[in-house]
C-alpha cells in the first residue's frame, strides 16, 4: 500500500480527472479498500478541497467546485502545458494578456524548482501577423457574457457595428437579436455563431463588435448548425465557401506560381495546384481594391478567372498605379535616397 501522502495526491488526480468516480473504481485504482478510500476523502476535505459523494448503485465521490480555490494538482506535462497557454494568451485576441502574465507569476511561485526551470528555459514569443492594422481585442467581460448566454440558450441583444459601416451619430450601431450557438477563435479573433432571428439564418460576429444588452431573452431549444460541426461552418465561411454570411467579395484567379509558394501567405482563402508551376487562388475580402491589391502582392501573372467586379478592380488599380508612377520623378531626375534595412 503506498504511503498516505503519496496516496492522497494519487486520489485527488484521479478525482481531477474525471467528474464523478464510483467508490469502488478508486478503491480499485488505488489498491486499498473502500473504507480507506474514504478516509483518505475525509482528510482532502479537510485540507479544503469541495468533494461530494453521491449516492446509487455506483455511489461515488465528485470534485465540486467550492467558495474558495483550494490547492491544485498539476503534473509535469500539465504545469508545463499552463505555462504555454499562458505565454501566448495575449495572441489569443480576448484582451488578457495583461491578466495571464499575473497568473503565470502566481502558478510559477508555487512550481517544484524542477518545474520552474523547465518553465523559465521554454521562452515562448507570441507574435501577431504584421503588416495590417492592429487587431482589436475582445473585452473579456464581452465574452464571458456571450459565453453565459451560449450555455444558458437564452436569446442575446446587443449591439453590432459592422466592419463595412462604421458607426456614427447617423449611423447607430444596429440592434441584433440572435440564437447563441457557440463562441469560437479564428485567425486571433473572437466571433460568435448564432441564429438571426430576424434574418432567419446563420450568421457570425465579431466579439469585439458586439455590446450585449440586459437582460437576455427567453429560453430556446438549439438548432443545429449547417453541416453538424461548427469548426467546419466557421472555416468555410472564412475560406469562401458558398455561404451566406461569408465575405462580400470573393474571387477566383489563377497564379503563374507554384501552390507551394503561395499557400503559406493565404490565410483565409482556397489554394489548389493548377500545374506544375501555376496554382487556383479563391479567396474574399470586404472590397474589390482590396482582394486586387491582395493578390497583385505576387510576383507573379494574374489570370482572372471571375466575377467582373474583380477584373474591374484590376484595371482600378492600374489606372491608379500608372499615374502614381507617373507623377514621381522621372530617369535622371532628383531621386529618393535608397534606405538599407539590415
């Protein structure tokens, strides 16, 4: 029989582990009789940790939750596994970074020195993508109250002001009333999935453009998201799958470069070989300029493949790009002096 202290810890990772365990399964797992184990259950209750025993043909014991935080159990792969999580909260986009590097202090001050230098050796920078605007961060009190309503299916209100229409005094955020599905992460931003009651379909937003309204709604029954898995929903809305909802511009051209080349610098969009060395692009954005001038950023031909509007913007941008070409300065005149960046 191992010791009691050792055997204690055993028991309290076991009941960490799983919600409920019936009194004979511990008492199996841990090779004592089911009068030690609940003895051993007496002691961790008065070292403060909340375990209840629930009664039937398996009667058992759960770990419940409790006023207040009693002591945790991590091992290795655990505590080094919260360390990371940790690290790279703040590329999560749900605004606690500051918050996680205070719980990462907390957690450290209490590792096993073994533990501590494992976790100070595993230097973790997360750094956002470059080159766009800096995206914003969901408020944590915004997701925890989508998050609340997700799981009590109560119907949400609140206030959305889209991307394309930027709020003003005589343009009000619009008042949405949904079906809370699921909250979900994508591309480092936050987005609820719900049913638009007033649309009557699916729809997606973002967190950090949503203000909830109290109270919430009555209670609904939870329809199914199209297709069953709301990972496969989300991505093919962001991929430019034909779906209501995805981006208002999607279009399809073909790249005289290889897929390999291209697939790593499209993030949410469609890459398939089309050749040895040409590759189908399909990808969406919120304008025309703007899905032209994120494929032109290749070095390579571009044949349109459609709609209309794409070949449209195209020409827009070349337009634009000819006369700003023409209005520098022109061979032999005052030139820019080169910058080296090493």
């Amino acid at each position: 029989m191992p010791k009691t202290s050792a055997r204690l810890l055993a028991l309290l990772s076991l009941l960490q582990a799983r919600r409920d365990w019936p009194g004979p399964s511990l008492a199996e797992r841990l090779e004592v009789s089911p009068r030690t184990v609940r003895r051993d259950v007496d002691r961790l209750r008065e070292l403060g940790y909340p375990i209840v025993a629930f009664k039937g043909p398996d009667g058992g014991y759960r770990l419940d939750a409790g006023a207040r935080l009693p002591p945790l159990l991590f091992d290795d792969d655990q505590a080094v596994a919260l360390a990371v999580a940790l690290r790279t909260a703040a590329a999560t986009g749900a605004g606690i970074g500051e918050a996680a590097a205070r719980a990462l202090t907390t957690v450290r001050q209490v590792m096993p020195a073994r533990l501590r230098h494992r976790v100070d050796a595993l230097r973790v920078t997360a750094v956002e993508r470059t080159g766009g605007r800096p995206r914003p961060q969901a408020d944590p009190r915004v997701l925890v109250a989508l998050s609340t309503a997700v799981h009590a299916r109560e119907v949400l209100r609140f206030d959305h002001s889209p991307a394309h229409r930027p709020t003003t005094a005589d343009a009000p955020p619009a008042v949405r009333r949904v079906e809370p599905h699921r909250l979900v992460t994508w591309g480092g931003r936050w987005y609820l999935v719900a049913w638009d009651l007033d649309r009557e379909d699916w729809r997606t937003f973002r967190a950090d453009r949503i203000a909830p309204r109290t109270p919430t709604g009555p209670r609904f029954a939870p329809r199914e998201v199209p297709g069953g898995d709301v990972a496969a929903f989300v991505a093919a809305r962001f991929q430019g799958a034909d779906a209501p909802g995805a981006w208002p511009c999607r279009g399809e051209v073909i790249l005289d470069a290889p897929a390999s080349a291209v697939a790593g610098h499209i993030r949410d969009g469609v890459v398939e070989e089309h050749g040895p060395d040409r590759c189908r692009v399909v990808l969406g954005a919120w304008s025309w300029p703007g899905l032209a001038a994120e494929l032109g950023r290749f070095d390579a031909d571009i044949e349109v493949v459609g709609p209309y509007a794409l070949r449209d913007a195209f020409a827009h941008l070349a337009r634009r790009y000819a006369d700003a070409a023409g209005a520098g300065p022109g061979p032999g005149g005052p030139q820019e002096p080169s910058r080296r960046v090493s």
